[in-house]
C-alpha cells in the first residue's frame, strides 16, 4: 500500500506562504522593513557570521542545511532572519506555527510537500503540542513519517520518506522545549536585545524606505526609547511619522519625537504604562520585593505570561527588575527612574 501524496493546494490551513500569511497593514508594513539579505541584517553579529559559515559550507557541499533553532525575546529578527536563510540557500520557505498546528495529521500535507533543501518555519516552536512534538523526531532525524491506517486489528504503520529539508524553529521560551526536541537542532542561537547604535541604524534604514526625513538626534531618541528591540523601533518610527504629518510638518526633530512618544505614553526608558504598572505595583503593594509572578499577576489583574514574555524581559535587560529565589525586587535603578518620572508631566500610572 503506497502513501498518497497529498497536492500543495490540498496542504492543511495552518500553513501559508508569508505573502498570503501577512494580510494586516502593520504586518505588511513589517514585511516591507524587513532586511532582505545579511547585508541589509543590523545587529547579531556572532549570530549572522557563524550563519554565513554554515550556508557557505552546505552550498559547497551542495546539500541543505541543519536544523537551526533561533531563541530569544520578540521582535528580535528571528522570522526576518529564518527568511534570509531561505533566500540566502536559494529554497523556497513554508511558514506557521506551534499553536496552529493541533494534530500531527496536520503536518502530513506540509512535509510531503517540502522539496530537497526546502525550509519549513515554525514560530513559537516550544507551543507543539506533545504528540506532534514527537511525529517530528523522524522528521528531523532521519527524514521520514510514519502514520496508521486502519484501525484496530487492521490497522498497519505506512513509513514515507521525505526530501531533506531545513527545519527553523524559533522561541521565545528556550527553557519550554523538551530535551528531546532541542537536541534535534544542529545548530541553536540565542538573539540579544540591540545596542542603541545598532538601533539608530535601523530606524535610519526604516526611514528611507519609508520616505521619512528624520534628524540624527531623532533617530537617537527613537532608538534609546525603543526597549533594545528592532519591532519596537520600526512601530515607535512609524507613531512618530503619524504625529508629525498630524500635527507638525517639515523633517522629524529631537522635540517632535519626544512629543509624540510622550503622547503614546513611552518615556525617556522605553517604559509603557504597563511597565511603569508593574514597578509601581511591586514598590507600592509590595515594599520593592521580593514578590511571586502569580501574585504580582493577580494584582495587576493580567495574565502571567504578558508580564513573562513580554514585561519581565527589558525590565530584567534593563536593570530595573531581578529575579530572586524568594521573587521578583526592584533594583535602586528602577527606584531613580520612579522618582524622576514623578515630575514628569507624563501620565506615570495610566
């Protein structure tokens, strides 16, 4: 009995070219910022050398390359960077997700359809599901699925070999993949929050292509407000943009950036009302700490994983925030940077 290869029009619904993928105007506009080739990549250079080593050597070699795991926080450049790789070996890349793929059924389309040398993405790989998580492995290892047919006393094993293909996974929580999984990925690199130089720079590239004169001292502040994080960087560029053809006109100047990040609640640390929430809760309801994530959860009334994933990781970069056996603490940073924000005519606690 033969596998019955399922066509590209026949693929399950969880997998989506980027193009067709990004249908919201500010994922398109991502899509339009996003660096193209190594030489347009700002920041990450350990990670884009040691990169560049590894497709020249598959290309010599001429076969596809190994399993890359990318970690780190969002907003980083590990989809752009996935993206690059694909263009960089000249292979055709699939994209979806952890959360999006529910079955292992739901795989069977995808990896069918991968031709030899072909990269498949998974973002927030660590949210599989255990029994996908584990159709994967033969996938991975030795290029092959297997699945049932039939059932009960009929029910038979059918192995269907596959081209090679790259696998990029990307996470924002390394520590949630199994062992398993993780030891799979031949090479594994961990993204670092941006310098301010770096960042400067992208939102100096951003704002070429966007067609936005913005003044060297601009684009600094821009960038030393933009939490060590390009995303935020390219959001921030376009918020100011938005205030400046609102409510000013001519190039953007140091005072008209901060005016329109004040007014979008951001101050001179990069901090948003949530984050400003957060150090107030802990030095107010708690005396600075130490204090659970569950209970500072409960408090502040928001799920456990934004203040994980998305808060804790630039507190924690900043040194406004550390973690302690006993809990979160404030450090004496984030107690200078309260207190002089309190004369601040910015809305501290909204």
């Amino acid at each position: 009995m033969t596998a019955k290869k399922i066509l590209p029009e026949q693929a399950p619904a969880v997998v989506r070219e980027v193009a067709v993928r990004e249908t919201d105007e500010d994922q398109i506009l991502n899509l339009s910022l996003r660096p193209k080739r190594f030489e347009e990549f700002v920041g990450q250079p350990a990670v884009v050398e040691n990169l560049r080593v590894a497709i020249q050597a598959a290309k010599r070699r001429g076969e596809p390359l190994e399993h890359i795991l990318l970690a780190g926080p969002p907003g980083l450049g590990k989809t752009s960077m996935a993206h690059i790789i694909a263009q960089e070996m000249g292979a055709k890349i699939t994209a979806t997700s952890g959360p999006a793929i529910e079955r292992a059924g739901d795989l069977i389309g995808v990896l069918t359809n991968l031709g030899r040398g072909d990269v498949l993405f998974i973002d927030e790989v660590h949210r599989l599901s255990k029994v996908v998580e584990e159709f994967l492995y033969p996938a991975m290892e030795n290029y092959e699925i297997d699945f049932v047919v039939d059932k009960g006393p009929y029910a038979k094993t059918i192995k269907f070999r596959l081209k090679r293909f790259t696998l990029i996974g990307a996470t924002t929580r390394a520590g949630l993949l199994s062992n398993p999984l993780r030891s799979r990925f031949g090479m594994v690199y961990h993204l670092e929050f941006y310098q301010p130089t770096e960042l400067e720079e992208i939102v100096r590239r951003s704002a070429k292509i966007l067609g936005i004169e913005v003044k060297p001292e601009a684009c600094a502040e821009i960038a030393r407000r933009s939490r060590g994080t390009p995303r935020v960087a390219n959001r921030l560029l376009r918020r100011v943009r938005d205030y400046v053809q609102v409510k000013g006109q001519g190039p953007i100047t140091t005072a008209v950036a901060e005016a329109a990040l004040a007014a979008q609640g951001v101050d001179g640390f990069g901090l948003d009302p949530i984050d400003r929430k957060v150090l107030k809760t802990i030095m107010e309801f708690y005396g600075g700490g130490p204090v659970g994530i569950e209970a500072l959860a409960a408090v502040l009334n928001e799920e456990r994983d934004t203040i994980v994933d998305i808060v804790e990781p630039y507190l924690l970069s900043a040194g406004l925030l550390k973690r302690t056996a006993r809990g979160r603490k404030l450090t004496r940073l984030a107690y200078q940077h309260l207190a002089a924000l309190k004369n601040e005519p910015l809305e501290l606690f909204a």
